[in-house]
C-alpha cells in the first residue's frame, strides 16, 4: 500500500457519515447548550423576573422575621429553613427547567432525534491505561483545555465587574427587601445578557471548529474509498455475474410474453429455440421475439403448441439464429436464406413439430 493510499485527502462518503451516526459520532457543539440556556433564563427573567423577585423578597423577609423568634431550639431553625428552601425552589423551578430544556434543545438541534445503540457497546480499548495516557496528554487535550481556560477568563471577569458595581450601588443605600431584590433582578438581566454576548461568539466559533475537526476526522483515503465500495457494493465479478442473471430473467419474460404472438418457433429439439414475427408493413425483416436455451427453451416449446404457434426443428438453424440473433432485433442478413425456408416450411406444415 502506497502512501498516497495512505493519505487521508479525502471528503467522507456519506455512507461513512452515516455509519458514524449510527455509533453516535457527530459534530456538537457544547456552547450552543449554552447559548439557548442563557437566551431562554434572560426571556424568562425579562417576563416573569419581576414576579419572582417579589415572591424571593417575600421568603427573605419571612425567614428574618421568624430567625428572630426563634430562639436558641436548632429543631425550629431546620424545620423553617426546610420549608423557605422549598419554597424558594418552588419559585425557581420554572427558570432551572427552562434553562435545562433549552440546552437538552440545542441537542436536538445539531443531531435530531439520535439515538446510537453501538455508543452503548464496551470498547475493551477505552480500558487501556497507555491508550488513556496518551489521550490526557494529546495536543487535543492541551487545545481543549486552553479554550476552557479562556473562555472562564471572560466569564468570570464579566460576573466579578457586574456583581461589584451591583454591591456598590446597594451598600450606598437604605432599601426595603423588595428593593433590593428588584436591583438584583435588573443586575442578573442586565450580566445574563452580557454573558450571552460573550457565549454567542464563544458558540459561532466553536461550532466552526467543531464541524472543521469532525470533517478532518472522517476524511478517508482513496484505498478507504476503493475497499468501502467493495464492501458495499461487492466483488466486481460477482455484479458483473449478477447483471447478466437480470439480464437473463427479463429476456425470459419477454420471451414468454412475446412467443404467443410469433410466426414460428425454430427449435433444436432439446437445446435451444428461438421465435420469429414478421410483419411486412412494419419490419424489413423478420425479428426474434423470443429466445432460450435448455429448459427454458423446452417451456417454450410447450407455450408455442398452446398457443398454436409451429414449431420447427432445424438444430442448426436454431443454434445459429440464438448465438447471432439479438432478441428484439432483426435476423442477421447471412440467415436470410434459411429464415425464408423455414417461413416456407412453416406455411406447409401439417402439424405443430416439423423436421427440417
């Protein structure tokens, strides 16, 4: 095997694709989850968030009330911050199952609905400790860990100046719960919209990386190609063998089809038998409308007493006309001579069989 061969220069075949699928293999790209989570908790926020803060500042204002009657008995305490914590996730249910959905969407989205049982199978290879080794330590790795890092870097610098100018604008002033928790909501909006900027290029980047690294990484050589058609589509020899069967079953059905309404039927009496038509105000000359050999050629010799077609015995007229004669095609212009003695023939003969 060549190098070339070896050179995976090009594009996958889309049965290579399709196979890949089916093992769950496809580009996807883990920011647009992020994308659509931060998109779908920003509408939320921006319709319903008021809503939420008042039912927020609402739990604050009962939990401080209640610590102070509390007293010293750490039962009570347990129990009233069980049920403000059920509350408060009661009020933020609706938020978390959007923001779940649309990244479980953003799924669907790049790979519709796959679900890729050959993924299920043990790879025993996975189970290699060097094989893991070199996995961790692979330029992917070192790639896949630098985007991370970077992109942590922006997130937590937009959160860490978002929260900050948030705590200072609250510090400077005297506000009531609901207050605080409406400057609260107005500040999540307001970092949940810059964090979706910042993840949208994140995403439009990434899906292109993504897509560019499984485009490479299915790319076959030309010997991939070569063996992948073979698999497919089989040995050359054996299309070839079964092209000619075709051939072979639609020639005998139109035979079949065709003997009925022919003049004669020119047979050697066990081997072949080939029928002929002419008709004058169509054809220059006769044609073969139906031809076979053996067995088939004893069927036909049965369908042509039934329909009271003649039959001629000429061995070797009919061995000539089945090798040279086409079916459907005139008979060849060196047969003529022995077609006109057996129309002759066939005019004069008593019966259904005749020796010639």
């Amino acid at each position: 095997m060549s190098d070339t061969e070896q050179n995976k220069s090009e594009q996958a075949t889309a049965y290579k694709l399709e196979q890949a699928r089916k093992k769950g293999m496809v580009p996807r790209s883990q920011e647009l989850g992020m994308v659509l989570s931060l998109l779908a908790s920003t509408g939320y926020l921006s319709v319903w968030g008021g809503e939420m803060a008042a039912r927020l500042s609402s739990l604050s204002a009962r939990a401080l009330s209640e610590a102070a009657a509390l007293g010293a008995s750490g039962g009570a305490m347990l129990v009233v911050a069980g049920t403000l914590l059920s509350q408060a996730a009661h009020v933020l249910a609706p938020l978390i199952t959007i923001a779940m959905g649309s990244a479980l969407l953003s799924a669907v989205m790049q790979t519709g609905f796959l679900f890729a049982s050959g993924a299920l199978k043990l790879d025993t290879s996975k189970l290699n400790p060097l094989q893991g080794f070199k996995r961790v330590f692979s330029m992917q790795t070192l790639i896949e860990a630098a985007k991370a890092c970077f992109k942590m870097v922006v997130y937590v610098a937009i959160i860490r100046f978002t929260i900050v100018d948030a705590a200072v604008s609250l510090a400077h002033e005297d506000l009531s719960a609901l207050r605080i928790a409406q400057t609260l909501l107005m500040s999540g909006i307001h970092l949940l919209f810059l964090l979706l900027a910042a993840a949208s290029v994140f995403a439009l980047i990434d899906q292109v990386l993504v897509r560019h690294a499984f485009a490479k990484k299915m790319r076959m050589s030309r010997y991939e190609q070569k063996q992948e058609m073979k698999q497919r589509e089989g040995d050359p020899r054996i299309k070839q063998r079964r092209r000619q069967l075709q051939r072979e079953l639609l020639q005998r059905s139109r035979s079949m089809k065709a003997v009925r309404s022919a003049d004669v039927l020119v047979a050697n009496p066990t081997h072949y038998a080939v029928g002929l038509k002419y008709d004058p105000s169509r054809m220059a000359a006769p044609h073969v409308v139906a031809k076979g050999a053996g067995d088939f050629a004893l069927r036909l010799k049965k369908l042509a007493f039934v329909y009271g077609v003649p039959v001629i015995e000429s061995p070797r007229f009919a061995r000539a006309l089945y090798f040279k004669a086409a079916l459907d095609r005139e008979v060849p212009g060196d047969l003529y001579r022995d077609t006109a003695a057996i129309y002759l023939q066939a005019r004069r003969a008593p019966s259904q069989a005749v020796s010639a």
